[in-house]
C-alpha cells in the first residue's frame, strides 16, 4: 500500500505564481485524473512531485509512505518509486535505452538486480507494446517519432516498476492503435502492481482504456471540483469555463 499526499503546494517559477495550495492525496489501487486548459499548471504539479528544482516549492508539504520527501532529489524520489511519463520526453543522444534502463534498474534494485531478469522483461514489455526491439539500443528518444517517444514511457514503466506513477498527458502524439496499446498496457501494468496512478490529460479518448476513480479539474493553479466519470461528461458538455462560472456563482449566493 503506497500514499502519496500533496499538501496545500505554492509553487513558483521566475517568480510566477503557478500551484496556488494544492492539495491530493492518492492511494495505490486508485487512478486520479486531473483535467484542465493549458496552462494552468498540470506539468508543472508533476515536476514539483519529482523534485525539479526550477519550480519554488514556497510552502506546502509532499509526503510519500508518510515521509516528507520536500527536499528529496529526483533519483531519490525514483528510489522511493515515483515515476513520470514525461508529457514532451527529451532526446538524449550518446545514452542508449539499454545503457539507461540498466543503470537505473541496478541502481533501484540494488543486490537483487538480475540482468537476464530484465533483458527478459525488455523483450517482453517491447513485444506488448509493438515497439521495434532494435529501438532499445538507440540512444533515448534519438529520432523517435512523438508517439514512439511516449511508448518509451511506459517501456521505462514497465521495467522500473514504480508504485506511484504521474502520466503527463501520455495521449498527446499517439494515433488511436497506439493510444490503445499505451492504454491497455498502462492498465496492465496498474492491475498487476500495487500502485497509485495520476493520469494528466485533456482528452476523453485515454480514459475509455484507463478508467479513473476520481476525476479533478484544475484551473489556475488548483483543484475547483472533483467527481467520478461522470464530471468528464460535464467538462465535454459545458466547457472548463462553464463550470467554473458556476462555481463562482454558487459561492456568492452562499
Ligand atoms: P499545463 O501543463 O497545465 O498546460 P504548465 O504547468 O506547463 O501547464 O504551465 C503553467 C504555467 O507555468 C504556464 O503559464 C507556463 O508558461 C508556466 N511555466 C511552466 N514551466 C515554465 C518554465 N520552465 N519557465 C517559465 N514558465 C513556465
Ligand atoms: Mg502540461
């Protein structure tokens, strides 16, 4: 059982506020999808759950397992095993995708690596996913198109193994045949482990593979309404605009 607890975040970058006291919590075997316009701080909620030290945590507290890891680095966080599926995964030439995933499946697992375990593993996962197999001895992303690049994701995924996983926007650059399969293994892998999942997006269409329990828009910088599947339907009806008018509304008659 893993508890990721995200508590009253003020975050800001080049002294822009961006987080404004947001606040989450999540559980393993619970998928939150937080939805939202552009902008309004998604990307940056799930690099300050990383560490990336360009966004100011200015207050608020990030607990994992019941420890504040505020001043963890990244690759301590990963340890601990969080995991981002980057929304615009860089390239990294000279680093290949078998070197990448080696070192840090040792350096996670310690005594207990197994190489053969893992080429396995990377021979399997590559299969469920349909990636081309010669994609791993090419340096990271090196000339992978958008949607390969996601699909590389969630190889990482696959063999890392971590139980509290943020997908940002994992849809963006796939066709629908591959949207299928990201989704379809994303579920895969969340039925098979104990593990918590934040699914960031803007579309309906990933969430017909990956259903969320909970489902949170955001807007400026924080959750202003939270639901189940349905609130999805309420956002493809009316509109962020919409439901935060009527929220606003609702306020000054109370
Ligand atoms: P979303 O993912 O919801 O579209 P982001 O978190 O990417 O939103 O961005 C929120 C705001 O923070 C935007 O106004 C964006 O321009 C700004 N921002 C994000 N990252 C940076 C950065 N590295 N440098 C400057 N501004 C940034
Ligand atoms: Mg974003």
């Amino acid at each position: 059982m893993h508890n990721l607890k995200m508590k009253n975040l003020c975050v800001e970058i080049d002294g822009k506020k961006i987080l404004n006291n947001f606040s989450l919590e999540v559980n393993s075997g619970e998928i939150h999808t937080i939805m939202g316009p552009n902008g309004t701080g998604k990307s940056t909620l799930s690099h300050v759950i990383m560490g990336d030290k360009r966004y100011k945590l200015k207050k608020g507290e990030i607990i994992f397992d019941g420890k504040n890891i505020n001043d963890l680095t990244t690759d301590q966080r990963a340890r601990l095993g969080l995991f981002l599926g980057f929304q615009m995964p860089t390239a990294i030439e000279g680093v290949t995708n078998a070197d990448f995933l080696r070192t840090a499946k040792h350096i996670k697992e310690e005594n207990n690596f197994n190489l053969m375990h893992m080429i396995k593993d990377i021979n399997k996962s590559c299969q469920e996913l349909k990636m081309d197999k010669e994609m791993i001895h090419r340096s990271i992303n090196s000339g992978f198109s958008g949607g390969e690049r996601k699909k590389n994701e969630i190889l990482q995924m696959k063999i890392l193994k971590p139980n509290m996983i943020i997908l940002d926007e994992i849809d963006s650059g796939l066709d629908v045949d591959s949207l299928k399969i990201v989704g379809e293994n994303v579920m895969d892998y969340y039925k098979n482990s104990d593990s918590g999942i934040i699914l960031i997006t803007h579309y309906q269409r990933l969430l017909d593979y990956i259903k969320p329990d909970f489902v949170h828009i955001m807007m400026n910088g924080n959750i202003i309404k939270s639901g189940n599947h349905t609130l999805v339907d309420e956002i493809e009806k009316k509109g962020y605009a919409k439901i935060l008018e009527e929220i606003s509304q609702n306020e000054v008659k109370e």
